[in-house]
C-alpha cells in the first residue's frame, strides 16, 4: 500500500512546489510592474447568485459553447478518421488517392488558414453559417490525424480475424462492429485522447469568426476590465481542467477495456 501511495504523495507534493513558485513568480513580476490582482472579481465572470438562483456568467456561457463544438466535432473526427483510414486501406486506386490528398492537405496547411478558406470563401457558397463552419474546419483538421491513427491500429490486426469472421458468415458491417472496433479502440485510444486533448485547445481558434466560445468570452471581458492576468490565467485553467478530467476519463477506459480483454 505504501508504495502506491508514495509516488502519488511525491507527484502532489511536485505540483504544489512548482504552483507555489510559479505564484511566486507571477506576483514578483505583477509587483515590478506596478499591476494590482484583482482576483476578487473573477468569481462574478463564471457565475453569479440573482433572484435566489445561480446563473452561468460569461465563462460559463462561454464554456458551454466550446463542449457544444468540441463534442460535435468529436463525432464528425472519429467519423472522417475512420473512413479516410479505411478507404486508405482499401483496394480502390481513387479511394487511396482521395484519402491520401485529403491526409497530406490538411496535414500541411495552418488550421487558421483551413478555418478562413472554409468561412470566407467555402461556407458561404454551401451555406454554412459560423458554429457549422467551426465544426467542419475542426472535424476536417483532426480527421486527418486521426485517420493515420486507425489505420496504424488496423494494420496491427491481425488479417486472419478479418477472415475468421467472413467464414463465420458475418457481414462487413458486423465484423467490424463486433470484432475489429472494440480492438481498433482499445489499441488506439492514448493516441486518440491526444487528438480529443488537442481538438479541444484547437476549439478556441474558432474565436476568430466571432463565435462566442470562451476564448472570445474571456477576451471581451479582458476588453472591458483591464484584467488580463486574471482572466486569461482562469480560462487557461478551464482547458486545464477539461484535459485532465479527459485524460483521467481516458485511462481508467483504457483499464477497463484492457481488464475485459483479458478476461475474454
């Protein structure tokens, strides 16, 4: 027991000496500029109490609008990824030659170049407004690395399976729904939860097309206070937050899949 329990110990007793250096730090720096903290205010930008209920406040808001895009971006990601791996891996010269357009463009262009060609010029012309547009610019750009993902874990499939499920009568459909996909997931979900991590760092440059995610909230408010530090330090802890619930929400997945596996 001592042992498990000293490595998380040591870890927390790191993170508090470098936080406290780091506040150190800051406040050191705040001092030599002359800058007054004015952290009492933060609480009333994330939510506040009127007519006896709490209300979400800018952040909040803001917050609310990154999950909506990150979540529904998430879907059309692993969507796209998949298709693009498969289609990669298939038979098909013109499948190949799409997939392998498609992973080499987005994979070599800024997704802020990706983001202004589909809402200036793309969007426009099929009708997008901003929140799709966000989503398609987001899906399109990490489908791409995704897609090299999946096909990495189909590769380390093994073909017989593909086979034994054919002899068994299965359908493309259910062989990959009941044999490849759990495997595929189980052996690619670290890298996959690196892509969902960084689609949703990559959401708030969806704040360019004036989508109120809470990038744009927290830089309105920045506007309108005078308090950069306090700001952009509570919205980095927000993203903070989100990738370390998901990260913690992505291991203990991995260990119980990895528990089923096993037991199977």
């Amino acid at each position: 027991m001592y042992t498990l329990i000293k490595p998380v110990l040591s870890a927390l007793l790191q993170i508090i000496l470098l936080i406290a250096g780091l506040t150190w730090l800051l406040d050191s720096g705040a001092q030599a500029m002359g800058y007054s903290w004015q952290w009492e205010r933060v609480p009333d930008y994330i939510a506040f109490y009127e007519d006896g209920e709490w209300w979400p406040a800018e952040l909040m808001e803001g917050l609310v609008v990154t999950l909506k895009i990150s979540s529904i971006s998430l879907f059309f990601t692993l969507v796209i990824g998949l298709v693009t791996a498969m289609l990669k891996l298939s038979n098909s010269v013109v499948g190949r030659g799409v997939a392998n357009i498609y992973i080499e463009v987005i994979r070599n262009t800024p997704l802020l170049v990706q983001i202004y060609l589909l809402y200036f010029i793309f969007g426009p012309v099929i009708g997008l407004d901003r929140f799709s547009t966000a989503v398609l610019a987001l899906a399109l750009f990490q489908g791409a690395y995704t897609a090299e993902i999946f096909r990495g874990g189909l590769n380390s499939i093994d073909r017989g399976q593909f086979e034994a499920s054919k002899s068994l009568g299965l359908s493309t459909f259910y062989t990959y729904y009941d044999v490849i996909l759990p495997q595929l997931l189980q052996r690619t979900l670290p890298p996959l939860t690196n892509e969902v991590v960084s689609l949703i760092k990559n959401s708030s440059i969806v704040s360019v097309m004036a989508i109120f995610d809470l990038t744009t909230e927290g830089r309105n408010i920045v506007s309108e206070t005078a308090m950069p530090f306090e700001i952009w330090f509570t919205v980095a802890a927000i993203y903070l937050v989100l990738t370390l619930s998901l990260s913690a929400f992505s291991a203990l997945l991995e260990r119980r899949l990895g528990a089923q596996w096993r037991a199977q």
